[in-house]
C-alpha cells in the first residue's frame, strides 16, 4: 500500500489511497482488512482508520474492526528472538547499513542500505547465528529484509481464515485469486 523507502519507519500511506479506504469501510456488507508484515502497533498508526481488520506480523496480531487485538503467540517465546537479536548485533564484523527491527514475533534484519558486496556475508551471518535456535525460530525473506519468526502455523492465511469465520453467515464472499 506504500512504497518502500530506505527504512520502514519512512514508509507513509498515500492520503488518495487512504481516502479510498476509509470510503470502502463506510459501505455496507463489507469488510476491509489490513495484512501487513509491520507489527500491530505500527500497521494502526500507519493507516490510521476504524471499523477495519488489521493483521500485523504476518498474521501473528489482529485488531477487530471494534478494536479487539488478539496475539497469536505467547508472549514467553519471544525470549528466544531477544537473544538472536543481542547475538546478531555482538558478531565481531559489523555490516554497514543493517537495521533490526524487533516486531514481536519477528526480528526484521532489514538490509536495504547495505552495499552490495555484504549482503551475501549478511545472509551468512544471519543463517548461521540462526542455526541455533531452529527449533523455535522459521526463516523468510522479503524485499531487502531477512526474517526470523516464531515457529508455527500462523502466517496471513490462517489470519484470513479466522477474519472469514466472524463474517455474517450467508455474507457473500470473494476470493480473488484465479480459478
């Protein structure tokens, strides 16, 4: 919904496209949602409107279109990404331009600003501080960022799912990707 900028704290929502969701929330029989990898907090303050869905963390965190967040993880296990970050962050060689993001249930290393001979060694660095913590921790990767997120099922289908389930029965439904 925005375009990328060097860091993610930049990233500002159109006002037209804003305008145009507010304007879709306020018809009847229909339901908007948000899903975004941006934590919960960040996804609400970013986009600013009410009566909507938002699914923060890649499907971790919602907020009802009444306001009513719910956490998908047990707050306990984020222990494990507060220690990946401190190992990260105390590897000898630093790496220009690396900026970590903790949202939760996911350490964002974001490498857009690094130059391009050391995200290859990034990568590797990244992969093998990640080795010890398989058990609990998944890898993905998006534009420019590596992720590391709590194991487990949830992502920004099973956030749909569950978003579907609270919709009126009988409530018409489209599904927008091709037969």
């Amino acid at each position: 919904l925005a375009p990328l900028e060097l860091r993610p704290d930049q990233a500002r929502l159109p006002e037209d496209l804003r305008a145009l969701l507010r304007d879709l929330a306020r018809q009847p029989r229909t339901t908007i949602g948000i899903l975004s990898g941006r934590s919960l907090d960040d996804l609400r303050s970013k986009i600013g409107l009410e009566r909507i869905w938002y699914v923060g963390n890649h499907g971790y965190e919602l907020c009802s279109p009444s306001g009513e967040p719910s956490l998908l993880y047990d707050p306990r296990d984020l222990r494990v990404l507060e220690k990946l970050e401190a190992e990260l962050r105390a590897q000898p060689a630093g790496i220009p331009g690396v900026l970590y993001e903790p949202k939760g249930p996911i350490l964002a290393v974001h490498f857009r600003a690094v130059p391009a001979p050391d995200v290859e060694r990034l990568e590797r660095l990244f992969q093998s501080t990640l080795e010890g913590h398989r058990r609990e921790l998944m890898v993905s990767r998006g534009l420019c960022v590596l992720e590391a997120r709590l194991r487990g099922s949830i992502n920004k289908g099973t956030a749909v799912r569950r978003i579907r389930g609270t919709l009126p029965s009988g409530a018409p439904r489209f599904d927008l990707r091709s037969p």
